[in-house]
C-alpha cells in the first residue's frame, strides 16, 4: 500500500535558515498506526532571515516557506529518498510574510500567503512548453487581496467540497473570506471579529456530524478562528453572511493558533487552541449540537505555544512553541492526553534525513 508524506510540525532554526521538519509515513488513510514512521527531515531553504511558516501540500510532494525577507520559496521534496529542489522564489511582498497554505490540488497549484504589508497574495503554478518541447515551471501572482488596513497573520482554505475559499485574520480586528464565484474573488468581511487582532483561522471539516439528528440536513460552512481577546470564536454562513455561532473562553492570554479536527464522521467535534498562556486546550462538542464546547487542558507548556496541527484522523495533535520543541500527542483509551513523542527529550522514534 502507498505511503503517504504528513508534515506534522516544524522547528526553525536561526541563523542558518534551516528546517527541521517532523514528517509522518503513513498509509493512504493518514491513520497514526505502530507502523507509522517518524522522519525529521533537515531542509536548508536559502531565506536570508528568519523563516515563520513552513507546509507540505496535500500529496506530500511540494514545500512552501515563508521568511522575514519578505519571500515565499518553493521546492520539490520526497523524504523517502532524501531530496530536496529549489523550484521558485515568489517575491511580492513588501514585508515579512508570517503563513503560507496549499490550496486542495483539484484545484490545481494554488498558494496563498499573508503578510505584514496587509496583503494576501494567491500564487499560481502554470507549466510553459518552450518550442524544444522543454517544460518550465512558472509562479505567478493569480490575485492580490489589499482589504484589511493591517498585518494579515493567518490564512486557511476551506474544505475542497466548498469550492476555492479562503478565510484571512487580520490584526485590524476582522476576517475575509474570499471565493472564487464566476471567475473572479470576491471578499466578505467579518468586522470587529476580535478585539485588538486575529491571529489564527481554521476550518471545519465540510462533512461533520450533523447536529440535527432529527432530520437530514445539509452541512454548515464553518471555522474557527483565535485572536487578541484571548477568546476563540466559531463562526457559521447564514444567508450569504457570517455569524459569530459560539465564543470559547478558557485562555487567559493571546490565542496564538487554532486547529479543527479534520477528522469526519466522528461523533465529536474537536478544535485545538494555544495561547501565549502556554497551554493547550481541546475543545469537544459532546452534544452535537454545535453550541456546548467542553474546554479540556490538554497542558502547560514551558513557554508560548505558537502552533497546533492534527493528523488526517484527529487523533494526533503537534505541538510546537517557544522553546523550539516539538511534541505529539495521543487521546489514549482512559480518555486522557498522553505525549508520545517529545523532541525535547529526544524520543520521537525517527530517521534523520538532510534533504
């Protein structure tokens, strides 16, 4: 059976620019097994400044980067093998560019990135055939989006079975969601989504459980994002408009990162937070109705936890923050989180590859 590449989390190192990234082999179904393999793979990018976002796209096969030098770098990777190419340097920022995300590939090559100068840029890939029948792989700016008057801090592809939807946090207090309807973008704000800033969005899976058990009912656009009011917010489309369904409180500082299960056809719901409290906290949704969240620390970190990521079945979470470690966690039978990997303490089982 074919293996599958899932980039689980990444530690950055300064100043040489490289990437570690903590990389999981697993078969097609993206289900964490005992057969599962662990390889930290060392990527050396070429940023000349300190690089913010790093992500695998849905095959396994591209990397994008992003860095303080105001760029985005594309290579070709396969971690089996141990190679790494440098594809393209995407330049049209005018500031440090904090998160990169690979849009769904039936949609072809799509990339998005956000940045300080308050713009989202969607890079597309095309193929050039020259007259001596030589391919040549071109990066393009496809659309630039200037409607937020601050940092744009986060951006996050809805679900394929949406069609090209792209939520962006803004530090100017509100959202955009951006959809591509009849050939062009178009933008729908949520304004003052968080007081002070919006620092992380993140989408629901497109078939969650339904929370109407009673009658068959079609499923709910939604996404969760996470801001400066230490709160996270869950937010439905009604009527071509979104509203703000549920507000989470639990942090006690800055929300710094947001990740929903992608898991479907779970009974729960789940959603991860992290906050510059340095805990985690996993929020469940036991009733099914969308409404009643269940906060349960997950832990306290030593330091702020920047980033939380899921598996392909949301039974693994990655956690990573300021102490430049990595961790894995498992929900175990007894229904307590368990760390079964820590980079920190050096006991994630893995083979070391420099690509």
């Amino acid at each position: 059976m074919d293996r599958k590449q899932v980039l689980l989390d990444y530690v950055a190192s300064y100043p040489d620019h490289q990437l570690s990234l903590l990389v999981a082999s697993t078969t097609g179904s993206g289900i964490m097994s005992s057969s599962t393999a662990f390889t930290v793979a060392t990527v050396d990018t070429g940023h000349e400044d300190m690089i913010h976002d790093a992500q695998m796209d849905f095959l396994g096969t591209k990397l994008a980067t992003c860095s303080c030098d105001k760029t985005v770098r594309v290579f070709d990777v396969n971690i089996n093998h141990g190679s790494q190419t440098f594809v393209a340097e995407l330049k049209g920022h005018e500031g440090p560019v904090w998160q990169v995300a690979w849009a769904h590939p039936r949609y072809d090559t799509l990339l998005a990135s956000c940045s300080y100068d308050r713009k989202v840029i969607i890079w597309k890939e095309t193929t050039e055939i020259k007259p001596d029948g030589k391919k040549v792989v071109k990066w393009d700016a496809s659309f630039v989006y200037e409607g937020h008057d601050s940092s744009v801090n986060s951006v996050c592809w809805a679900p394929p079975e949406w069609g090209l939807m792209l939520a962006c946090g803004s530090s100017d207090s509100s959202i955009t969601v951006l959809s591509y309807v009849n050939d062009r973008w178009v933008a729908s704000k949520i304004p003052n989504a968080h007081t002070l800033g919006c620092n992380a969005v993140s989408w629901a899976p497109a078939q969650a459980p339904s929370f109407d058990k009673t009658n068959e009912v079609q499923p709910v656009k939604r996404f969760a994002s996470g801001g400066c009011d230490n709160l996270v917010k869950i937010w439905r489309e009604e009527n071509d408009q979104w509203l703000e369904e549920v507000k989470l409180e639990g942090h006690s500082d800055w929300v710094r990162d947001v990740a929903w299960s992608p898991a479907a056809g779970l009974t729960r719901m789940k959603i991860a937070s992290s906050s510059q409290d340095r805990r985690v906290i996993i929020w469940t949704n036991k009733e099914s109705d969308g409404i009643s969240w269940t906060p349960e620390p997950l832990h306290v970190f030593d330091d702020v936890v920047w980033h939380v990521s899921w598996n392909f079945v949301g039974d693994v979470l990655a956690v990573s923050g300021g102490d430049n470690q990595v961790s894995l966690w498992k929900k175990r039978e007894t229904d307590s989180w368990e760390c079964i990997s820590d980079s920190s303490k050096s006991c994630i089982q893995n083979e070391q590859r420099t690509l």
